[in-house]
C-alpha cells in the first residue's frame, strides 16, 4: 500500500514539473508575423511579453521586405521601443487600412507604417509625437509624362494613383486641393508603379523617399517631377485610443532617439545608394 502512494505521488511530482518546465519554456509568439528577440531576451535567454506592430512592408525604406525580413526605419524605432519596455517585438505585415484598423481594436499594439495624422484619425486613434517630416510627390511616366507640374491644378482632369488611405489619398480626394478625372487606390506602391509603366494611370502622389525608391526600382522607365513638394506631412505611430501608458513609453523613446540622432541615422542606413 504505502508503495503505491509513493508511487502515486512521485508520478504526480514528475507531472508538476513537466507543466512547469513547459510554461517556463514557453515563447510569446502571434502565430503570423515576424518574431523580434529585444536585447534582454538576447542577453538573458529569457522570454519576455509580446509587443506587436503591424505595418505594411511596401512603403521603402520606412518599412520593406528584405529576403524574408521586414526591415526599415520603422521597424528600426519599433525595436527600440521593445527594447526600452523590455519586450519582444513581433511584426504583423498586413494592409496599410488594415493596419489602422487593428490597432483601433486592439489586435495589434501600435502601427509603424508612415502613418500621417489628421483630425478623422484622432478622433478614433491616439498618435505619439511627429518623427518624421516628409514631402509629397509626384511620380511619371519617363517616357509619357502626362503631368507637367506640381501643383494641385497639374492633377485636375488626371488619373491619379495613390495608397489607400494613406495621406494622399485623403489629400487628391479634397476637391479644395485638386479634382482628378479619377483616383485609383492601391495597396501596394509596387502595383500603382506597374500600372504608371503601361499608361494606365496618368501619375502617382506619394512620400519622396518611397517614391525614389519605386523610381529607382523601375530601370528608368519612372521618374519624380522636378519642383515644389506637392504639400508637406508628418508622420506618428498610431495606438488605439486611451492606451495613455504605451503611448507615454513610445514618446520617451521617439524623444531620446530624435535627441540622440538616431532617426537620422535609421534614414541614412536605409537610403543609402
């Protein structure tokens, strides 16, 4: 009888232990995505809590596909942020409206995509100090440019290609600024860029420097139009609304990288010729 028990019991220890080590070995994971080890996780071979960002990787060099790696500078100040809460970081690659739509319903915990800020996105979302300021361009066909200018009026009558949702498609949309003949939506610049070679739209608006990128992407058949920005913007991380705590963690770090430089050097790393 009484070895019985220890049996019993001993079989009962053995099991604890085997759930503990389980739990203990557990990783933090999304399922989809890409895993980021933050620097803890790497010195101390613990695992540490998920931090998630979604992002679309068509947007060079703020965030891209390198081999089978979303990079850019995004994913540069993303990792700093996990880094600074001690977390890992796991990047969900998705659309750019899919994107903002998740983080206002907590599936991911910000959005690092180039997002611009405006009064309709405040008023669902909260937004983290500006890091970035941009330019808006135009991009032609080199061979048929149907755009001649860059103003506004240049794009009436046009057929303009923009990101959905993103802040152009928002800016050709007010008749205040411009009224193209039609505006195209695309998920991905990569689409609008093939569609801009074979004359189906007249132009594109976009960020300079994902536009150089497409530019440079395209073996000469596309090219920026010479002369004044379009109009400026600037870019935010986005989190869903009331989530004060994260969003203060992300400004410290949105700070200290502006006063260190760091955001200079995220550019430069990932524009270099």
């Amino acid at each position: 009888m009484k070895k019985a028990i220890i049996f019993i019991l001993a079989a009962i220890t053995i099991f604890a232990m085997a759930g503990c080590s389980s739990k203990e070995a557990k990783t933090s994971s999304g399922g989809e995505g890409q895993d980021v080890s933050g620097e803890e996780a790497q010195g101390k071979g613990e695992a540490l809590e998920t931090l998630i960002v979604g992002t679309e990787a068509g947007f060079a060099p703020y965030e891209y596909m390198e081999g089978d790696r979303i990079v850019g500078i995004d994913m540069d100040i993303a990792q700093e942020i996990a880094n600074s809460m001690g977390r890992t970081l796991e990047i969900k690659n998705m659309d750019f409206d899919g994107a903002l739509l998740a983080v206002q319903q907590g599936k991911v915990d910000f959005v690092a995509a180039g997002v611009s800020v405006d009064e309709e996105r405040k008023a669902v979302m909260d937004f983290s100090i500006n890091y970035v300021d941009s330019i808006e361009v135009i991009v032609v066909n080199q061979s048929a440019p149907r755009v001649s200018g860059t103003k506004g009026s240049d794009l009436n009558g046009k057929i303009v290609g923009v990101q959905q949702g993103n802040i152009a498609d928002i800016w050709v949309s007010n008749k205040e600024n411009c009224e193209p003949a039609e505006i195209k939506r695309y998920t991905k610049f990569a689409q609008a860029g093939e569609d801009l070679k074979n004359e189906k739209i007249d132009c594109i608006v976009m960020d300079q420097f994902p536009a150089q990128e497409l530019v440079k992407a395209s073996e000469g058949t596309l090219s920026i139009l010479e002369g004044e920005p379009l109009f400026s913007d600037q870019y935010a991380i986005a989190v869903q609304k009331g989530n004060k705590e994260l969003l203060d963690e992300i400004n410290t770090v949105i700070k200290r990288l502006i006063d260190e430089g760091k955001i200079e050097e995220f550019t430069a790393n990932h524009t270099a010729q």
